[in-house]
C-alpha cells in the first residue's frame, strides 16, 4: 500500500511540472495572440501556479489525515509497539529462566 501511495505522489509530483509548463505555454499563447499583456500573463502564471501548489499542500494534508484514520482505525500494532513487547517478553523469559535454574 505504501508503494501505491509513493507512486501516487510521484505521479502527482509529475503532473504538477507538466500544469506548470502548460500554463506558462497557454498564457504565452495569449501574449502572442494580444489577449494579455507580459506582465498579465506572468502575474496569471503565478497566481495559477501558486493556486495549484496550495491544493496539492491541501490534498497532501487530507491524504496524511486519511491515512491516519485508516491506520487508527486498524487494530495493527505499530513497529515500535511490537519491539517493546519483544523486549519485555525477552526479559520476563530471562527472569522465568534464571528462577528456574535457582529451583532446581
């Protein structure tokens, strides 16, 4: 799952680049046909570009929380959880062995 969830992103990253350059193209395209200014265009540009990047922060942000859920939501103990419990398993195993050799 978390292999999908990076190739989503990866995926994501990519056609961020590929809006970018096609806005730069198509406000280019209206500079060259005279429906904007330069300086229109490059202030369209970056707005759009900047409204983009802040709705990729933002779905980046719900996916996080999405996932969190989910994984709260599932009864998975977490890594750091499981090695605790080793770790303390062990020991109980060390102290049941060493009062065993006492006993006997």
């Amino acid at each position: 799952m978390l292999d999908l969830l990076k190739k989503s992103m990866l995926a994501g990253l990519g056609a961020a680049v590929l809006t970018r350059d096609k806005i730069r193209e198509a406000t280019r395209k209206l500079v060259e046909e005279g429906k904007l200014s330069t300086e229109e265009a490059e202030k369209l540009t970056e707005e759009m570009i900047k409204s983009g990047e802040r709705e990729w922060e933002e779905a980046g942000s719900k996916l996080h929380s999405s996932l969190r859920k989910i994984s709260d939501s599932l009864e998975v103990v977490r890594k750091k959880e499981f090695e605790e419990l080793l770790e303390r398993v062990e020991a109980l195993e060390k102290r049941l062995s060493e009062l065993e050799k006492e006993r006997g």
